[in-house]
C-alpha cells in the first residue's frame, strides 16, 4: 500500500522485463467506499507490482458504447485518471477498463452482439470512450453469455463473433478467470480456485478449463485470473 509518491524497485525482476511474463492486477473502484483502514483508492496502488492493471468495472449503453458504471467515482472524483495516471511512476505500466461483471448481467451484452451492425458500432465505441480517458486496452467480463436475465442460447455463438472481430484489430490476450468453483453454498469445503481436480476428476478446476480453451488460443496468449469460470478476452 502506498500513501506517499511510490519509488521505483531498486532492481527489476523478469516480472517487470519488457516482453516477458504478464501480471494482471486488478482494481474494484467499489473499494473506496470502505470504511476506515480497509478503504484503498487507485493512489494505494504499487505501480511496479503488475505489468498491467485493470479498472473494475464500466457498463454498456444502450447506444452500443461504454459508461462509467459509478459516474461520481469513476468521472467526478477522477477515479479513472487517477488510475491512468499510475503509468506517470512506471512508463511500461499498461492500464485498461474491464466492462461487465456481476451487477451488469446479460441484459445489455446480449442483444448487442446478436446484431452485426451493433456489434461493429460498440467496437469503435470502445476504442473511442478508451483513448478519451486515457485507458490502453479493454477487459470483456460478460457474466455471463446464455445465462441470467437477459441471457440466450444464442449467446455463445454471438460472443465468439465479437470477440473474433475485435481481435482482427485488436486482440493481444486472454485471460482465463478461474475462482468460485467451490463456494459456501457446498456441503463440504473446497478450494476455491484449485489447479486441479480435488478427489474425484471433474471441470471445476483451472487444468480443465485450460484443456478447453488452449485448443483454439496460443499458450502465449493465455494468462490466468484467480476469477471466475469464464474466459475473458483482452485488447491493447
């Protein structure tokens, strides 16, 4: 946790070696509005511990383009530029928006990309609203195609076409979220992110879902959030 300007490492790690591994961090802007101690703001970040930060979460318009999911925190506290502003410390520092998460659902993702032509707008939406506040690159977190409220069958399918057209331009990695495979809501306790089966064999676990998605992804473009069990795409 930093309080004062942060000081570079005295000597940098492979970890922070231009063209070498990734450490994607991320940062939930609800996180302000703890109380006391427990509160962490983008200026409580250790700009050289990651390789790339992402900024939890903006939403979808109905216009086919990305807001501020907490316009006060995100915009007119200045949570945003106080985040990009990280890479004023370290020049290699990537920053980026995820969009989505829990609260947004599917009620606005999937009737965008069932659309062509709305698909091909929120692309240079995107592109647009980022270079405005000064973000390198995007996060996909639809949670989640073909399920909650708002959700179709059709989905999946309509996903993999946005995905396929945004990386034609723009596509660079893909995260593979990989937590909550065993929750409180279990008889018994597990781990919550293993990276293999537990007793019996079964998909809830990071090997598993690597096996899927590796077979249509280079391993160099892989990379693992201790997340959720969905795939999420990123662009640069």
């Amino acid at each position: 946790m930093i309080r004062g300007a942060p000081s570079p490492p005295t000597h940098c790690s492979p970890l922070c070696v231009a063209g070498s591994k990734r450490v994607v961090c991320y940062y939930t802007n609800w996180s302000v509005y703890r109380p006391g101690t427990a509160k962490f703001s983008p200026q409580n970040i250790n700009p050289y511990l990651c390789t790339h930060l992402i900024y939890a979460f903006g939403g979808l318009t109905r216009e086919n383009g990305i807001r501020a999911y907490d316009k006060y925190q995100d915009i007119e506290q200045g949570g945003y530029a106080k985040f990009t502003g990280l890479k004023t410390y370290n020049k290699q520092l990537k920053t980026m928006l995820a969009i989505g998460g829990w609260n947004e659902g599917s009620a606005r993702f999937s009737p965008m990309v069932a659309d062509p032509e709305r698909r091909a707008e929120f692309v240079k939406n995107a592109v647009r609203f980022l270079r405005t506040n000064h973000f390198d690159g995007l996060d996909l977190d639809w949670e989640y195609p073909a399920y909650r409220d708002g959700g179709k069958p059709a989905d999946r399918d309509n996903y993999a076409a946005l995905v396929q057209e945004l990386r034609e331009e723009y596509l660079d990695f893909m995260n593979i979220l990989s937590y909550d495979y065993h929750s409180a809501f279990e008889s018994s306790v597990n781990h919550h992110s293993p990276l293999y089966p537990i007793g019996e064999d079964d998909e809830y676990n990071f090997e598993a879902a690597l096996s899927i998605v590796s077979t249509g992804v280079p391993g160099k473009e892989l990379g693992r959030r201790c997340g959720n069990r969905v795939t999420r795409p990123a662009w640069l």
